[in-house]
C-alpha cells in the first residue's frame, strides 16, 4: 500500500500522516514524501512574514543556536538523501521564503566585540534542487507541458494560491512540467530527476481544490507506479512516436524553439541574479539607524576600504564609522538621517567636536554620511546640507557624502564586476 509522510504540511485532512523535519521517523517504510518550506520557517520563528516570500527576512542567532540549527538540519538532509537513494519521490511546495540568519559570532580580537555573518535559512536544499534564485508573480492558473501528465489529470487547469516560487537554474536533468499560464511563462512545477542516482524531486504550488493531499497523494502515486513499472501505453506506441518525430517539420522547429527558451531563461536568471544583487544595496536609500549603518559599511568595504575593529578611544567617542582608506589613513564618521529637512548644521558640528576629542594616537580624518529627505524621492533630494554647512566647509574641508551617491558607486562597481 502506498504511504505518504506530510512533512510541516498544512491541512485539514486528519487521514494523512504528518511530522516535522526535526524530527523525521523512519523514512524507509514511505513511498512519497511532502514538504512544506514556508510552514516550517513560520513552526520554528525563522519567519514571520507568510504573504510577501520575496521579501528578504534576516532572523539572529548566537554561533551555538546556530551550531545546533545546523546540525539538525545536516540530519534531516542526510534522512531525505538516504530516502531519495531508495527511489522515493520528494514534493517540496514551492513556498521558499527568502529567509535569512544572522550567526553572531565571538570576534577573536577583544572579548567583548561579536562579528556577524548571514546565511540562507534553505542553504541546504541547493544540494537537492541545485543553483535557485526567487521569482514573483501573482498567476492563479497552470499551463501544464503534457495532457498525459499525472498532476495534469489529476488537477486539470484547478485554480493555483498566487506564486511566489523559486527558479531553478535548468540542466538536463530538470524537467519543467507546468508553468505559469500567462506571458512570461514562468516555470512553476519542476521534475527534477537525480541521474544516475535514483528517486526524485517535483517542486508544486498549493492546488485549490479540495482534499488536495489525498489527490497529490493521488498523482504522484501513479508516477511513481509508472517510473518503476514504466508507461501505461503499449511498448509499440514509444517507438512510433520516435519515428514521427524524426520526420516531423514541427518537431524539429520545436525542438529547436526548446533550445532558445532555454538560453534565454538562462540570459534572464542572469539578469535577475545581477538585479537582486544591486537591490541588496537598495536600504541606503530608505533606511534608518542600525539598519543603515549596517548597510554604509558594506558600501565602503565594497568601495575597497578597510573596516577594523575602531580604537577604545574612537568607540568612546560614540562614532558610527571607522574606516582605512588604501593608503591606511584612518576615517571616522557619523551616519546621520533626515525626515524633510536638510541636515541640519548641529549634526555637522558634533562630528567635528567628537573628532577634535580625539587625542590619543593617529587623528582619523571626518566623515558625514547622510541621508534624506526621507519623504523625497532619492532624484528630488536637493538640498541635503544647511546652506551654513556648506559655506563652514570650504575652510574646514570635512568629507561630506549622501547614501544616494554611495548607491550609485555601489551600481557602478557593480556593473562593472558583472560585465
């Protein structure tokens, strides 16, 4: 008898056996395994968002929260591994959240300073699924590939919940079976098949319809009857169909037309990785606070400068930046932002008084990064210095610079690595 494991699956059928992935049972006595990637971020608050997967949403934990995390998860990876190994099927929902973690780790120098780094929460299932990034839309129907599909039969053109899933980067042993039933076309539920390895993976989007495990159950039950006891169709029928497509006109153009798709599919996961890429950077011109300081400094280590851990007395002096420029000449600076104001000549004066206290070691030369108006637009923010500031600093020559500007450095640099 068929058997399916609904891992952090959401559903009101009470007939099919659910678990979680932290806690697996024994895989071998399962034909088909369900998984449910958003329901397990939200179960285990490595999310909150449930609507708007897009978004990038980043979640803190210390190095031994995340030694533990990581150590669990290598568990249940290796449980599905073993399980694909035996000829099972795995149905991810295509739900991945674009979720992060946040590892604070113990900086080596001092006792009390931590060092972050950042971490996709589904890093492990590239193993499973290969290179992805994410697309959005809001289509609501399938087109399916083949009318003899099982899933096809099966749901028909039943409606489909509003995509937000992963593309993955194609390869010979993926298989799109349905994409997306509008322009562009995206694909939507992938077969990707683990040759020379047996078992393997479909990604589906959540069907409205009713009693949809016990028709998914349905489905996938007779593609993997047909994968191990191959088609129900007479053997005679493959082989004509080889025949005709040889001799086929449309075939041939098809196949051809199957070929530039894939090359531009291609050409646009590029674009969009680039695109998400530049877009990581895009917070400097709207954030505030730790969010923005976090993203000043990854600017200018992507400008090439040095971030050292600051001198006790630089710290003291309560300054938001302390750089080394390629020269090793120290900068110290503060990131300041403004609602519908320009910067006012109070701010820049702090800077220089904070600077001038400084009197111990090498003088760090000062820096004021600002930005705002927040309520402008980044192509309508004029004026963003009292005019006072700017007559002072042809004198005192302080280093004055706005995150619109840093962004359109970032893009350049950026533009620039890519091509």
């Amino acid at each position: 008898m068929l058997q399916a494991l609904f891992i952090n699956w959401q559903s009101s059928d009470k007939t099919i056996t659910t678990g979680t992935l932290f806690d697996l049972p024994d895989l071998a006595k399962f034909d088909l395994l369900f998984f449910d990637p958003l329901n397990f971020a939200l179960s285990n608050n490595l999310r909150e968002n449930d609507t708007e997967l897009w978004m990038a949403e980043y979640i803190s934990l210390t190095e031994p929260e995340f030694i533990t995390f990581l150590s669990r998860i290598r568990q249940a990876a290796d449980n599905i591994r073993n399980f694909l190994d035996n000829g099972g099927i795995w149905i991810l929902r295509s739900n991945v959240p674009n979720s992060h973690i946040k590892i604070h780790k113990k900086s080596k120098v001092g006792t009390k300073r931590y060092t972050e780094s950042v971490i996709s929460t589904f890093f492990w299932l590239e193993e499973f699924l290969g290179s992805y990034s994410f697309q959005y839309g809001s289509d609501f129907a399938l087109r399916f590939k083949g009318l003899r599909n099982h899933l096809f039969k099966v749901f028909g053109d039943a409606p489909i919940e509003s995509v937000e899933a992963p593309v993955i980067a194609p390869n010979e042993n993926i298989q799109v079976i349905a994409e997306s039933a509008r322009f562009p076309f995206q694909p939507i539920i992938y077969r990707i098949n683990r040759q020379p390895r047996p078992g393997e993976i479909y990604t589906i989007p959540k069907f409205l319809v009713k009693d949809e495990a016990q028709c998914l159950i349905r489905s996938f039950g007779a593609i993997l009857d047909e994968s191990q006891n191959g088609p129900n169709q007479p053997v005679w029928l493959e082989t004509y169909e080889n025949k005709l497509h040889t001799v086929n006109p449309y075939s041939r153009e098809l196949t051809q037309t199957e070929k530039d798709i894939c090359l531009l599919e291609l050409q646009r996961l590029e674009l969009f990785r680039k695109r998400e890429r530049i877009l990581e950077y895009a917070g400097l011109l709207y954030a505030t606070d730790d969010e923005l300081k976090q993203l000043v400094r990854r600017a200018f280590r992507l400008l090439g400068f040095e971030l050292p851990d600051p001198p006790e007395h630089v710290s003291q002096a309560g300054l938001d930046l302390y750089l080394r420029d390629t020269t090793s000449h120290p900068i110290a600076g503060m990131i300041a932002t403004t609602e519908n104001k320009p910067i006012e000549y109070a701010v820049y004066k702090k800077l220089i008084d904070k600077v001038d206290q400084l009197d111990k070691g090498e003088k760090p030369s000062p820096l004021l990064v600002v930005n705002g108006p927040l309520g402008k637009p980044p192509t309508k923010r004029t004026a963003i210095f009292e005019k006072k500031i700017i007559e002072v600093n042809w004198t005192k020559q302080i280093g004055l610079i706005t995150t619109v500007q840093l962004y359109e450095i970032v893009c350049l640099i950026l533009e620039h690595a890519f091509s």
